[in-house]
C-alpha cells in the first residue's frame, strides 16, 4: 500500500486532515503539539471504476466501489508539529520523521489564516509563507542527517570513490527511505556530493516530493492569503479539513448526503437550525468557491499528478473479470506509470513473477508481454506456468 505523510507545524491541521479522509477518531485540539506520536490511519484515493465500461457490477476486495467511483486504500500518516530548529531538537525534534521513511510522498498541512505562530500559537496576521519554507527546510534536514549518518564510514575516502561505488553505498543507506538508484543518480548529475545540503535537497525534492494544503479556507483571512500566494507556488490545494470532518459526520449519521470530493450535498434528516447555518457556511465559503473541501482532491492530486501512479486491475479470468472465488473486478492496484507487466507479476508475488508466461487484455483478448507497459485503467489476466 503506498503511503503518504502528513507534515507542518502545530495546529495547522494535520490530525484534521488525517480526520476529515478516514473518520478515525483522533485528538483534535487548538493547543499546539496535540499529537505526540504518529497516526496512521487508511484513506483512499478515487477514480472511474472499469466497472461501467464492461457493465459489470464489481466486489473490490480491498476499498469499496460507490456509484462506479472506486475507492482504493493508501496509508496516511499524521505527525507531531515540526517547528523551527526541529532538526536541532525543538519542540519535538524530528526523531518521530523515522516513521514515515516508507511514505512515497508528503502533504504539508499549512495554517493559511495568518492566526497562528510558527509555533502554533495564536496570533494574527502571520506570513504564512514563512511556514511554507521552513517546514521544507526542515525535512531537507531530516534528509541530510540521514544521509549524513549513512556516509559516515565513508567519510574520509568520499572523494576517492568512482561514481558507481558512490551510487551502490547511497542507494544502500537510503534504500528504508523509498530512494530509488535512478533518483541518486539523477540527485548527483544535478547537485553532486560535495555540497551535501545541495545534494540532500535535491534528493527529498525528486525521492519524497511534497504537495502543500492551504487549511482553514472557510476562513476569510486565510482566502486572502490564498489569493496572494496561489500563482506562486505549483502544488498548492485549498482546503477546509474541518468543513470535510463536519460533512462526512453529517453524512454518516444520514443527515445529508455526500460523497467524498464532490462540490455540493444533499439534505436529507431533520437539521437542527445550528447544523444547517453550519451546513450553509461550508456551502457558500468553501464548495462554491473552491469546487470541494480539497481533502479528497488533495489526496488524488497527490497519488495521481505528483507521483504518477495509475489503476490497474488484475483478474484471474479475463473472459469473466473474475478471481479464483468468483469476484468480479477484485483488484483496483495502485501502480507506478513506467510499470512492466512481468514487474508487476512480481510485486504480486516472486512466484507469480518467476513463472509468468504472458497477459491477456480483458479488452481485446490479446497476449500482452513480459515488457508491456502498463497502461492506466488496464484489465487483464496473467497466464503463469502453475
Ligand atoms: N477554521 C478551521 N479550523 C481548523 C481546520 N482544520 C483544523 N482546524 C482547527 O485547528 C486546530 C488544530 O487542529 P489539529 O488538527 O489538532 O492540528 P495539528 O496540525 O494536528 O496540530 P498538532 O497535533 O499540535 O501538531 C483545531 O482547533 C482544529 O479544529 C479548518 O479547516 N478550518
Ligand atoms: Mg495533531
């Protein structure tokens, strides 16, 4: 499953976040460094099912297909507050980034009110852009130390190393980071070794690439600061973690009807006359002006855009769309774009990988080869001796 963390500092809304995608219930509060120690909760990207193109009705066996949107798990980290000088041991340190080394890639959670602190303490009128940067350099840091300590044998003959030998000891140290070889060798042609802090942040940029939410648009304030930095920087979603929390609650006790990423609901219970000014709020601040809360979009931008991953299903039949157990279209699974078949068959498992003969393509029956590289949305069957 891939994994994704979810990074800034205290009280910008990292455990809403983590809240408003999967409904799991953890503490929430204005008073800086709430979380202690990471959660990690499921949360799932959305996108068309095949499902309605071979009009099928489908049994996901991981997720859910609702109204031919399916629903695919990935894992999503909340963390403690990172602050200024974290790498040095305040606040928290950045001792607790050791847990999200698996994440392909990171969401910084940004107050974009302006109404608190570095710290996460309340204020007004804060440069959220300074948050922005230092959160960033941050985790760069975190980078360096890593690599730092992993070269720390080497230190004395690091010049002395060829290429190779230098590619094969990074690679080595930082393979509990998800650093590929291709994203060493791609960090040293552009920032060489010898300015490690070059090189480290050229490396966490290419390795773990991170995505910033502006939180809290149901805000005025934080509206504006949107509007001044949204040009400026490229993967920047607005969001409202806590208008997400306030409709999926909504929805799950059958008073609206909602469905995660969509622009607008339907009510459906008797709301009291509090819940709908609430309701009415997120509609007219955050839905009409921002298309959704961001939460969803946030997510999907993430998986899809940043890192390039498409939908694959694998079936066991490829006349029928079934698994051995007579489900239809099982598997939804997240790939890399780039992924060969015979590649696949191997992350499904090493014997499936060794035995593989050819694929067959639910579509047009035809063999597809070891090398076939696998298109987004392709249904298809892998043939293996047994
Ligand atoms: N107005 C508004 N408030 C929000 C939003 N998201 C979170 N908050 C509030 O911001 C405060 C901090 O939220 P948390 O989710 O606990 O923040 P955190 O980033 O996890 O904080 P730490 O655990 O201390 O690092 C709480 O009072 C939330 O209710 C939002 O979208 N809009
Ligand atoms: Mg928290």
């Amino acid at each position: 499953m891939i994994e994704i963390g979810l990074v800034g500092k205290p009280n910008a809304g990292k455990s809403s976040f983590l809240k408003a995608a999967t409904l799991q219930d953890v503490k929430i509060s204005p008073i800086p460094f709430t979380t202690l120690k990471p959660n990690v909760a499921v949360a799932y990207v959305t996108k068309k099912c095949v499902c309605s193109e071979f009009n099928v009705k489908c049994n996901p066996r991981q997720g859910a297909c609702i109204n031919g949107i399916r629903f695919i798990p990935i894992g999503l980290w909340d963390l403690p507050g990172i602050v200024p000088g974290a790498h040095e041991g305040r606040g928290l340190g950045l001792k607790f980034l050791d847990d999200i080394r698996k994440t392909k890639a990171l969401i910084h959670v940004v107050d974009f009110s302006g109404l608190t602190d570095a710290e996460g303490r309340a204020t007004e009128n804060y440069d959220v852009e300074k948050d922005i940067r230092f959160v960033e350099e941050e985790i760069n840091n975190w980078f360096k130390e890593v690599i730092e300590r992993g070269l720390e044998k080497y230190k004395r003959n690091l010049r002395s190393l060829s290429r190779e030998e230098l590619v094969d000891i990074l690679v080595k140290q930082l393979s509990g980071l998800e650093v590929k070889k291709e994203d060493v060798e791609r960090s040293l042609d552009v920032a060489g070794i010898e300015n490690l802090e070059e090189f480290s942040k050229t490396l966490r940029e290419i390795s773990k690439p991170i995505v910033i939410v502006a939180n809290k648009m149901d805000l005025e304030s934080a509206q504006k600061n949107y509007e001044k930095l949204k040009t400026k920087y490229k993967n920047i979603i607005p969001a409202s973690a806590e208008s997400e929390i306030a409709l999926r609650l909504a929805s799950s006790k059958g008073l609206i009807e909602y469905f995660p990423g969509e622009k607008d609901f339907i009510v459906k219970g008797n709301l009291s006359e509090e819940q709908e000014k609430a309701l009415e709020m997120i509609k007219e601040n955050v839905l009409k002006k921002f298309g959704s809360t961001g939460i969803q979009k946030a997510l999907n931008f993430t998986v899809f855009e940043i890192l390039n991953f498409i939908v694959v299903y694998p079936v066991a039949d490829a006349n029928k769309l079934l698994d051995t157990k007579g489900n239809v279209l099982p598997d939804a699974f997240l790939v890399k774009k780039g992924t060969t078949l015979k590649e696949f068959a191997f992350s499904i498992h090493t014997d499936i990988g060794e035995k593989f003969i050819c694929g067959i393509d639910a579509r047009t029956k035809k063999k597809l080869s070891a090398d076939y590289e696998l298109k987004d949305n392709d249904v298809f069957e892998i043939v293996y001796r047994k």
